[in-house]
C-alpha cells in the first residue's frame, strides 16, 4: 500500500511535467464524511492537481475523513453466526475515528464561460483513497483503544464536482471547488443502501496556468 500512495503521487507529478497540462492548481478546505448510518463528521482536505487541455484533471490530496461507532468491550461468549456482531449487553464503547487517507482523483471537467471574469466548471469521474494512518478518540469514560490501519482499508468510488475560477492576473486564478465523492466499495455495510463513505469538500485554493 505505502508504494500505492509513492505511485500515485509519482503520477501527479509526470502528468504536471507534461507539455499538455494547461492549469496547475493547489486547494485546501474543509470536507463532511458520512459513513453508513453515521452522523457527518468534518474533516479537512489539502490536494495539488494537473489538468489536461482536453479537460482532464489528475488530482492527489491528504483528506482527514471520520465517524462515530461503538465495539464491545468483552464480547460475550455466545455463538454466533460468522459475519453477525455480538450483542454488548451494554458492556460497551463508544469512540470517534480519524482516518487519514491518500486520495487519487481522475475527472473530466467542462468549462463554461460565465463572463471576462468568471468561469465555471462541472465535471465528473473516479476517485480512490488509500488508508495512510487513524487514531480513535473515546466518546465516554472508556479510555481509547489503538488504531491500526488494514489493507483493505480503502476507498475507491465516483465522484463528481463544481467550480469557479476567478482570474487575479493573467497567470493566476482564485479556485473555489465543490466535490463528492461516492464510495462503492464498503464490504461491512453491503446491505445497507448507500453504504460506505459519502464524501463532500469545499476547497479554495489557486492555479497557475500555464
């Protein structure tokens, strides 16, 4: 995985060299995951992209995404079905994830020329994200447990999004960006409709056209 997240950002980097991108840009923001069932938790994104002049847009960022959850403190010994979670019996926690993720984003975006001074741009395509690190925080008297990241921790989804640029200068634009992203790829949640990781940012950032 760690040589995944190496390649991805290898990857931006030779698409911003190349002598057909037409806008690199930098945004940061905030971001509202919701995974499941969960409550929205609010997170923070910070990405680089390279866009193409047929208007496809390589983008890596560091996203911060969470949500709420509870475990068993001492599973009771009972038999239960494989797949099936123990009752708690109330012997339980209750904690907050951070997970922080490498997200790859490939989209397709169209301009639309507003006026002299505003464009907009709409879009849609691919995402992927990959786990780089969590930490849980206790949301009752429980002290907080370890938080180890797995392999299949991982988003891969669609995702789609809206935004204005604002010339400051021949060279620079002001960018305010509008994403989700729709993960479908959450195996515990399966039977849930519109399971897995429901993703929206707001990102200003600036771009540099070449």
């Amino acid at each position: 995985m760690d040589k995944l997240a190496i390649l991805i950002v290898a990857s931006l980097f030779g698409a911003a060299a190349s002598p057909t991108v037409t806008q690199v840009g930098l945004n940061a923001g905030a971001n509202s995951s919701r995974f499941a069932t969960e409550d929205p938790s609010i997170g923070v994104t910070v990405g680089v992209s390279a866009t193409s002049a047929w208007g496809f847009r390589l983008g890596v960022s560091y996203a911060r995404r969470g949500y709420e959850d509870s475990a068993c403190l001492d599973p009771p010994e009972i038999s239960i079905e494989p797949g099936e979670i123990p009752p708690c019996f109330y012997n339980s926690r209750r904690f907050h994830r951070s997970q922080h993720y490498i997200d790859a984003q490939l989209l397709w975006m169209g301009d639309i020329l507003l006026n002299d001074r505003l464009t907009l741009r709409l879009g849609g395509g691919g995402i992927f994200g990959l786990a780089a690190g969590c930490y849980e925080t206790s949301l009752d008297d429980t002290p907080a447990q370890e938080c180890r990241t797995r392999d299949e921790d991982f988003i891969a989804g669609v995702g789609a999004g809206a935004g204005l640029d604002i010339p400051m200068s021949p060279q620079w634009d002001l960018t305010l960006d509008l994403q989700y992203g729709h993960e479908l790829t959450s195996e515990s949640y399966s039977e849930i409709e519109f399971g897995g990781y429901r993703m929206t940012s707001l990102l200003v950032g600036v771009a540099y056209l070449r």
